[in-house]
C-alpha cells in the first residue's frame, strides 16, 4: 500500500499538493504571459513554436494531445502563426489525411530568439531554490509526472468519448428522427409501420 501523506481528519485543501501546483502553474502563466506579450506573442504560440523547434511534434494534434488543449482553439494559434510566416503546413507523403507543420526559417530563428525571455522568467520564479535544490524539485515532478501518466487513461482531443448504451440504440440501426436529419430515407417497413399506426 503506498504512503499514506494525507488523512481526511487533517486535510487543508488550500495546503495540498495539487492546490499549490494549480496555484504556482497559475502565477507563472501571469508572468511568461506578460514577457512574452512585449514580444507580441503569447504563451501559447511560443509552446507551439517550441515543440516544433525541438521535433517533439509534427501535427496539431500532437500539440493538443501534449498540452491538453481543444483542436480547435490550437489551430486558431496556428493559423496566426502561418500568417505571420513561421509555421507552414504541408501534406504527409504516408497519408494525405494528415496535415504536418514545420517551423519555417523564420520560425526557427524566432523560436531561438524567444529562449532567452522564457529562461530568464523561469531562473527568476526558480530564484528562492539552491541548485541541490531545484535539481530535486524536478526529479520529484518528472516522477509524479510519470506516476500520474502511467495511472491515468485519458482520451485524446481529437477522441470523441463514446456515448452510453442507452444513446447509441440498437446495432445497426438509425433512429427515424436521425435518419430525417441526415437525408437517409426510411425504408419501406418503417413507412408501412407507420401507416398502420393512423
């Protein structure tokens, strides 16, 4: 049985773990937001460059899957970016379904010139740890990290979650009312069940 670190007699959910997580990720997004916005970019854009710039994604939804975010809302960020000219999409060889993005020269030599503002506000927030000390934060998170991933199937963003028994009808069938809806004719038993009904 793992370590038992809080009981319910004593918990304080203001002093728990995920709160001071939730809270510390909340004023650092306040602070990378304001230094990034004197670049004009936001956070958001800059992670998307990001990824990019190291090849740890090659598709929105890569990106999306990695940050939790709605497909949607990303490509409204990478359509900023194709306009600005340091994102170009481009179809896959293997399958043309799937959309890759690339940095552009330009995305690239912004994603460098970007680093030095994201550095600087991550050394300053890192500023009360010593070295010994910060190198130990980041073993503990990588493990809760990795903990929390491995114990946690979550659906991918772009995986619509599949809806109850009771929704879905019978196999094989499509209610009469969608059948409407989506321009399917109803067949011929359906119409003569419904003439006996009147």
């Amino acid at each position: 049985m793992p370590e038992q670190h809080y009981r319910p007699e004593t918990y304080v959910p203001h002093e728990s773990v995920g709160y001071l997580v939730r809270r510390l990720y909340t004023l650092l997004l306040s602070r990378f937001e304001a230094a990034l916005a004197h670049e004009h970019f936001t956070l958001t854009q800059w992670i998307v460059l990001a990824r990019l710039h190291e090849g740890r994604a090659h598709t929105a939804s890569d990106i999306a899957h990695d940050l939790g975010h709605d497909t949607g809302a990303l490509t409204r960020v990478i359509d900023q970016l194709e306009r600005r000219g340091l994102i170009a999409r481009r179809r896959s060889q293997r399958d043309r379904r799937v959309v890759q993005l690339e940095l552009t020269q330009a995305g690239h030599a912004m994603a460098q010139a970007l680093l030095p503002v994201i550095v600087d506000q991550t050394n300053d927030a890192l500023a009360p740890l010593t070295s010994a000390e910060f190198s130990r934060l980041r073993e503990y998170l990588v493990r809760l990290v990795d903990h929390a991933q491995a114990g946690t199937a979550v659906p991918a963003p772009d995986q619509p979650l599949e809806k109850p028994a009771a929704a879905r009808g019978k196999p094989g069938k499509t209610p009469a009312r969608l059948r409407r809806t989506s321009g399917q004719r109803p067949t011929r038993g359906s119409a003569k069940s419904k003439r006996s009904q009147t």
